[in-house]
C-alpha cells in the first residue's frame, strides 16, 4: 500500500489526485483543506437558497489547453458545464470601454460554479479530505513524511506528499518544517521568490438586466484602480431572469492599499467605478453585495524548476499556478496533472 499525503484542495491538488488514483488504486490518499470547499481561488458562492451562484475568485476556465479541454468535455461528466460566449472588451485609465481584445475560445464554468471542478476531480477518487484543517508543521522522519495540525493532530506516515498551497504559504511551511534537507531551505527560498498580485473583490447584485455586448471589462493600461469586470449572468444558471450580478475585481496596488479597510467602504468605491465603466449610474447602488480579500490572488512568474526537481527526488511535490508559472485556472489544472504523474513514475 502506497500512502499519500496532500496539503491543500486546490485545482492543482484534485488534478494530482485525479491522476493518482487512477495509476496507483491501491494507494491511500489524504487530503488536508484548511476551508471549508475545495478547488483554491477558483471559488464559487451562493446567495437566496442557490438563486444566485457567482465565481468570484477564478472567473472561468480558457479552453486553449488540450488536455484541460479533455478533462473537462470528455473524462469527467460535462453535464452543467456553460460558457460565457460573449466577448471581453476592454477599459483604460479614463473609463473608456472599446472592443480591443479577442475573447478566449471559451470561457467555461459549471451552472453549480467553478468549484465543480474540484468538486468532480475528488469525488471520481477515493480520498479521504479532511475540511477545516490547516496543517502547521511538515515532518520528515526517515523515507516518509507525517503532516501536524494546528490541533496538534498527526496524518500520516505518509511514503509521497503533495503541496497546493501558494507560494507564500508553501515557504512559511517549509521553513518550519521538521525536515533537515538542503532541498527543503532551496525549495523555501525559491518558493518566496515568487512575487503575487492581491485583489480584493465586491460582488455586486441588481434586480434588473444589463443590455450590453459583452461578458467581461479589463484594464489593459493596468492604471486604473478597477482591473477587471464580468457579468455573473452571462453564465446560464448563475442569475435570475431580468437581474445581473457583476464581479468587481481592483488592482494590485488599490487591493494592498485597501485590504484592510471598511468593506463596506471598498463595495461603495467598486460599485462606482463599476458604473462609471459601464456607463449606467444604477450600478452604485446595488441592491446586495458580497465582498472577499485575495491577497495572494495571482503569481507574477513561475518557481525554479530546480529546487521543484529536488524535492521531487524526496518524495515531495508542489502543483499549482505558480509551479506552471502561468496565473490561470487552466495552468493550475495541467500541472496537477503533471504533478501527478510525476509522483506515479517517481521523477
């Protein structure tokens, strides 16, 4: 019996996982998730009983990675699976709206929210996930690996690991870690290396339907302090007939000015931006609101590959957008898939 340990839930963690219990069926799989859900910044809410479903972290999936497009039309159900048809434009620093950018082929997400990726990855295996546990401590003890909660709950002994979180979080793990290995300390620098874009986002609700040609809004000059907008109700099954909910995504350097302050404060600025951009003065004053903090939301770059190939040789192995070097659901996706099928041929 092979025993596998996995920190985190992410997209690139269910891919690894996905392709794991497919090679190895005898292996023994544990996931820990420090939240409640699965699937990272690919996230997705409901409002009123399941009326409104928004995916306000990873707005949707491109459909320019073959084997992604493959996991999502043919391996798993594709029953629910929808697409944002309509183009994305684009915005400057004054506002100004105009077509400019060439929508992706897709943008693909479920009628139940993106979450449904990780959601179906998983339930396709025989994981076990433990929600709402947040490992604090990685222990190397001989050939294997044990994982120690903030509870102070041991998992393990574990003979592979894989770790999802961001990059951030994978060095603060490895630099506490029980693990006296020059991979470790290499691995934890180059990890930190990795620079990281916050966003906050408000999720805006009216009770009416916008009339325009397009999904979604992003500044292109990265100058104005609104960096992307989408149309939640461009996905079938997100909104109701006759409303529209928007996703307000800020920049980088509004996001870290502002992620602390009032949420309230940072709704009410959001909302204007939005209908300024837009131009429908309505948009201020939206009928209800949600709002969340990403502050390590998207790498700038991706990790050595060198310090990744030598934990490798230990038995660890790190997925997800930042290992692929690339700040989309479908990077994430593919080197979970990589990553799994590293850790099954043992490279």
């Amino acid at each position: 019996m092979t025993d596998i340990g996995v920190i985190g839930a992410g997209a690139g963690a269910a891919a690894a996982t996905h392709v794991i219990d497919g090679a190895l069926p005898e292996a023994d799989v544990t996931v820990l998730e420090k939240s409640g859900g699965v699937c990272g910044r690919a996230a997705t809410r409901r409002r009123a009983d399941g009326r409104y479903v928004y995916d306000y972290g990873a707005n949707y999936v491109k459909s320019d990675d073959e084997r992604v497009v493959e996991l999502l039309t043919e391996t798993l159900d594709d029953e629910g699976l929808v697409d944002a048809t309509a183009p994305v434009y684009v915005f400057d620093e004054t506002g100004t709206v105009s077509e400019g950018r060439d929508a992706d082929d897709h943008k693909w997400s479920y009628r139940q929210g993106l979450t449904q990726i990780a959601k179906r990855l998983f339930a396709g295996t025989d994981a076990t996930i433990h929600r709402r546990t947040r490992v604090e401590t990685i222990r190397r003890t001989g050939d294997t690996w044990a994982l120690v909660d903030t509870d102070g709950t041991e998992y393990g002994p574990f003979d592979r690991l894989v770790c999802n979180p961001p990059a951030p979080q994978t060095a603060d793990l490895l630099r506490a870690a029980d693990w006296d290995a020059e991979a470790r300390t290499t691995l934890a620098a180059a990890a930190e290396a990795v620079d990281y874009r916050s966003i906050w986002t408000a999720v805006l609700g009216y009770p009416f339907r916008l009339d325009r040609p397009y999904y979604g809004l992003v500044n292109v000059d990265k100058a104005h302090d609104l960096g992307w907008l989408s149309r939640e109700e461009c996905k079938s099954g997100h909104v109701p007939d006759g409303e529209s909910v928007l996703v307000a995504q800020a920049n980088h350097e509004w996001s870290v000015a502002n992620y602390d302050a009032d949420p309230a404060t940072n709704v009410a600025t959001l909302a204007a931006h939005a209908a300024e951009i837009v131009g429908d003065d309505r948009l201020a004053d939206p009928a209800w609101t949600d709002h969340q903090g990403w502050r390590y939301a998207l790498p700038e770059s991706g990790v050595d590959a060198g310090p990744v190939d030598s934990a490798a040789e230990h038995g660890l192995y790190v997925v997800g957008d930042w290992v692929a070097g690339e700040a989309r659901l479908h990077a994430a996706l593919r080197n979970g898939l990589e990553g799994g099928e590293r850790l099954v041929h043992g490279v």
